[in-house]
C-alpha cells in the first residue's frame, strides 16, 4: 500500500460545485502539505499543517480551505470551483525539518 | 521572496553527463532537496544537502554552497529513462519546503 494515498485519482467538475480531495498518510508524520502543480509553474504550495491543531496558508490559499481531521488526515476542498482551478493536486507529509516529503500519486482535477 | 531559480528545460545524450543548477535566497536556509519527476507522476526524493559539498549517490551528485546560494544536481551515465523534470526545493524553517519551477530534462539516444 502506498504510504500517501489521495482520492480520488482524477475527476471531473462543473463551475461552482463544491469539491473536496482527501488525503491520507501511513508514515506517521505530523506535517502535511497540499500543492498544486501547473504546467510551467512547478509545484506551488496552497496549505499546510504542522499537527493537528496547526493550519497554515501557502502562496496560493484562495479560493481553497483545508481540514486536518487527525493526524493521518488532510483534505483540501474547493468551495466553488473555478475553471483555472484544474490542475494537477499533490499532498505531502514530511517528518520534522529538514525532513524528506513524500507525495502522494496526486490528483487530476478538471473544472469545465 | 522564496525565488528558486533553474533551468526550464535541459538536453543530452545517452552516456554523457549534465548538471542542472539551482540558486535560492539563503534567508532561512535549512537544506536543498531535489526530487525527479516523470510525467503525470509523484515527485520522488534524490537528495538532500545541508552542509557545503557534494553528495554523492550512485549516478547521481549534488552540490551545495550555502554562502551562495547555489546547489547543482549532477547526473553521471544518462540514460533514457532519466528524461524527467528535475525539481530544486529549499527547506526552510517554519514552513513548507518551496519549489522551484523545475527543469526538463530530454535525453536522446
């Protein structure tokens, strides 16, 4: 089983639909990460969370919220979809600084 | 800012080698990892540098100078496979690890 599991894999939505990407680690890590990943732009950092309590904005938080449900557990919604919002969706979690991140196989999202 | 700044794109034949370099603001500095990713995949980890050096690990090198904001990603006997982006990410206390734009690597036969 993969350490970094995101669900789902791919989906399709309409303007204004609310949608949420879940994402779920087996490494024990505290920290967790979204990113998002556009052609031409690298991977551009959205939220994050340092444990349970902690939430934190990235470069490129609006139009997006998060949930860190447990340790485990971290899960990225769109309120109201946007076209632009399609891209590809990554979630992380790394140990303590300077720790390695591991990402998990991310998710296709398409806003039509 | 957080500018990491590398090559977009990068190309070179079967067996030679190619570096691909990196720089980065050295405010807050707590070490440079570089990840390979293929397309429409996860990035996975290379290697990571926190003191001045290179590390070595197998075909693959890094190289970091704190004090100028440098690293470079070193790839020894390319082969096809190794055609990937290549992503620079600095760590850096208090936050999330940050990325650069990445660089495309073509390697021809």
């Amino acid at each position: 089983d993969a350490d970094v599991t995101q669900t789902p894999r791919n989906r399709i939505t309409k303007t204004g639909k609310r949608i949420m990407l879940e994402c779920s680690q087996t490494k024990g890590h505290d920290r967790m990460y979204w990113y998002r990943q556009d052609p031409g732009l690298g991977l551009r950092l959205i939220y994050y969370s340092f444990d349970v309590k902690d939430i934190n904005k990235g470069e490129i938080s609006d139009g997006y919220s998060v949930s860190r449900q447990a340790q485990a557990k971290f899960s990225l919604s769109l309120e109201s979809a946007i076209p632009n919002q399609t891209a590809l969706y990554f979630c992380a979690t790394s140990d303590a600084p300077p720790g390695e991140a591991f990402f998990g196989q991310g998710t296709r999202l398409t806003v039509v | 800012g957080q500018n990491i700044d590398q090559p977009t794109e990068m190309t070179a034949t079967e067996g030679a080698i190619v570096q691909i370099n990196c720089t980065y603001q050295t405010s807050g500095f707590n070490g440079l990892f570089w990840y390979q990713q293929h397309a429409g995949e996860a990035p996975t980890f290379l290697s990571y540098n926190v003191l001045d050096g290179l590390e070595e690990k197998g075909r693959f090198s890094s190289f970091l100078s704190r004090s100028k904001g440098y690293s470079y990603l070193l790839l020894k006997e390319l082969q096809m496979k190794d055609s990937a982006s290549y992503l620079c990410a600095k760590s850096q206390a208090g936050t999330a690890l940050i990325f650069g734009k990445g660089t495309t690597l073509s390697v021809s036969s």
